[in-house]
C-alpha cells in the first residue's frame, strides 16, 4: 500500500506537471494558483480512493469464493509449507489450493490433500480444473521443473516458480533483468542510512513528549509500588539488542522480589501469580513499560521494533528458529508488529520472528505509526477488560 501511494502521487504530480506545461504554452485557457493547488491533492484521494474501494469490493469477492481460481503445489519442504500458509491466510488473493503433488522422499506437505506424484502434475491439473501452478523444488531438482512445464505445454496454466533461497532470503529477494536475463538479487534492509536518521529522529522527539507527559505519573506509581510490596521500584534485565548488544532494559516493578532466583529466567504467564496487586494493574495498563521511554531516549531501544529478549533465550533461538537473528539488525522495540498482532507470552517463536522479520524487511515511518496507533488501542482494550497484555 505505501508503495502504491508512492506511484499514484508521482503520477499525479506528472499529470499536474503536463497541465502547467499546456497552460503555459497554450494561453487560450487560464488556470488560477488554487485551482493547481487544490486540483493535485484532490486527484491524489480520488484515485487513492477509487483503487482502495476496487481492492476492497475484490477481495470481499474473493474470501466469499467468486472469481477465485484453482491451484495446485508442486513439491515439499519448508518453502512449498509456507506457500501454503500464505495462501490460506490471505483468500483475497483469489486462489482455492486443490492439493498437492509431491516425490516420495520430499517432506509431505501439511493439511493439504497429497493427489500423486510430481509426474502426476499434468493428469491433476486436468481432473481438477487447476489454472495456476506452484512449484516449490530444491535447487537440487530444478531439472524436474522443465520436465513439468513441458508436460503441461498443452494445458492453459500459469507457473509460478519459487526459488529455494526463499527459506534462508525470505522477502529481501528481488528480481531484476538485464537485457531480458532474469537476475535474482538480494535487496538491503529498507532501513539504512537516512531512514534511521528519520526513525532516530522520531523517537527522540516522541519519546522525550511522552516523557514529558507522563512525569507527573512517575512518583505516584513509584510510590504506589513501595507501598505495596518490598523490593526496588524499578527493575533492570539484561536484553539482546541490534546487532546482538547487550543492554540493560528498565521497567517497573511488577512482580515480587527475586521471582526468579530459585526457578531461572521462564517466560511470564497470564495472571502470573508472581505478580504484585499494583503489578497486575501496572501490566494490564502497561504503565510498567514506561521507563523504557529513558532506554529510547538513550538510543539503546526504539519506539518501534522487535521486543528484546534475554541473552538464555537468544542464544537457545539462534540455534532452532530460522532467521532469527535478523530481528536483530534493528533497535528493539517497546512495542512491534509482531506484538498488535496478539503474538506475545507464550505464543510460538517461530511466528514471533516471521512478524518481526516482516517488520525489519519492510520498514517506513508509516508502518511505524500504524504499529503505535493499533498499540494504543490495545493498551486502551486491555485496560477496558482487566486483562493484562
């Protein structure tokens, strides 16, 4: 969508642009300043708007099963899983996966229909009215996908091709060509030079508002959590940082003194007993996460990013969980998309890291605004219900 938004404004602006050009060089018609003033902005939401309506009212279409087209995987393995997932997750892309076909020895896929074999393609894609193929091969096999395209020659399909690299590249593929040969580059995180001027920027300026805001509030939870139980008002963890730094991560105290000196470092529970009466009301407002601001501030933490877990947990998800560590190539975050999406506690790490990587290979300061707004509304939900995050 911001991309989108990018080319309408530059094809309006050429558009405005013409019009002067014409108006200029042809003086039959005037056009007031205003009237280009206006007439830029207002062609820019008209056809922003007209083009979100169409992608709307298509894929209301679509997740309702009209105007949808059959489709058929080729192959096994982490990448052919996570095509499926994609598909599945998103019907308004318009396509009804039929199954699969798959060699013996390729792990199987998952919750689909196995229809035969990979020298089946052309016999399935005819019994089951397929017109769009996706074949997910190691590189290994890439001799079988030419054994594919030839069999079906005859048949109306669309191929799609996804490269191996996918499980280990993930979204920082692009493609490119020269002189008509198709190039399969690696493209740098958007997050580079200027944009983490532009980021660096935005969190200083509202982190320190924020702070300022809530200064008056600081003492009063302070003394609220003397009052309630023994211990530090603050509470300092040790935190994997970008590039794997370690930095020491500031919170309220919410749970009792030492809750962890017998058990080792666990992950935190819905209604952890652990938790301090002002502890509960401190998570559940998430007024606990507000010395994090200073870490912001510091230039240790962003507004926006990964959530930073401690050095035990990092080094034993660097070892199990692909890509991992690409979470890592920005600041943390006190918030990220990974988090408005209801992914925290106890949900899977490996869904965790795609949202993270997710946010890391497609950063703008729109996406980050987004991300604290929907933050916003969670904080506001959850402190409606009683619920702690």
């Amino acid at each position: 969508w911001p991309e989108e938004t990018l080319l309408v404004l530059k094809g309006a602006a050429l558009g405005a642009l013409l019009v002067m050009s014409s108006a200029f060089l042809y003086r039959g018609v005037s056009y007031s300043r205003l009237f280009f003033a206006l007439a830029l902005p207002l062609a820019l939401a008209l056809v922003l708007l007209s083009r979100f309506t169409l992608r709307r009212a298509r894929a209301f279409a679509r997740a309702r099963g009209i105007g949808v087209e059959n489709a058929l995987l080729v192959g096994g393995g982490a990448v052919l899983h996570e095509i499926r997932r994609r598909i599945e997750a998103r019907p308004e892309l318009g396509y009804r996966l039929v199954g699969a076909v798959s060699d013996p020895d390729l792990p199987p896929p998952d919750d689909i229909p196995l229809l035969g074999g990979i020298e089946s393609t052309a016999e399935v894609c005819r019994a089951r009215s397929v017109s769009r193929v996706f074949i997910a091969l190691p590189e290994s096999r890439r001799g079988r996908i030419v054994e594919i395209l030839r069999a079906c020659e005859s048949l109306p399909l669309q191929f799609e091709v996804v490269p191996d690299l996918f499980t280990s590249l993930g979204e920082r593929m692009r493609l490119s060509e020269i002189d008509g040969i198709p190039l399969l580059g690696v493209k740098d995180f958007p997050l580079q030079s200027w944009s983490r001027f532009a980021k660096r920027t935005f969190d200083i300026v509202l982190s320190a508002g924020l702070l300022a805001l809530f200064l008056p509030v600081l003492p009063v939870v302070a003394l609220l959590i003397k009052l309630d139980s023994p211990g530090p008002v603050f509470y300092a963890q040790r935190r994997i940082g970008r590039d794997g730094r370690v930095f020491r991560i500031a919170k309220f105290r919410s749970m009792v003194e030492g809750a962890e000196q017998e058990s080792g470092p666990v992950w935190a529970k819905p209604n952890d007993e652990r938790r301090t009466r002002v502890g509960a009301f401190l998570r559940r407002t998430s007024l606990d996460e507000l010395p994090q601001l200073w870490n912001v501030l510091r230039g240790e933490m962003s507004l926006v990013g990964p959530r930073p877990e401690r050095p035990q947990f990092v080094r034993e998800f660097e070892k199990s969980v692909p890509r991992y560590f690409d979470r890592h190539r920005v600041k943390s975050g006190m918030t990220g998309w990974a988090q408005v999406n209801g992914l925290r506690g106890n949900t899977p790490i490996e869904e965790r890291t795609r949202y993270d990587v997710f946010y890391v290979e497609n950063w703008s300061l729109f996406f980050d605004v987004r991300i604290l707004l929907r933050t916003l509304g969670h904080v506001i939900g959850h402190a409606m219900r009683k619920e702690a995050p």
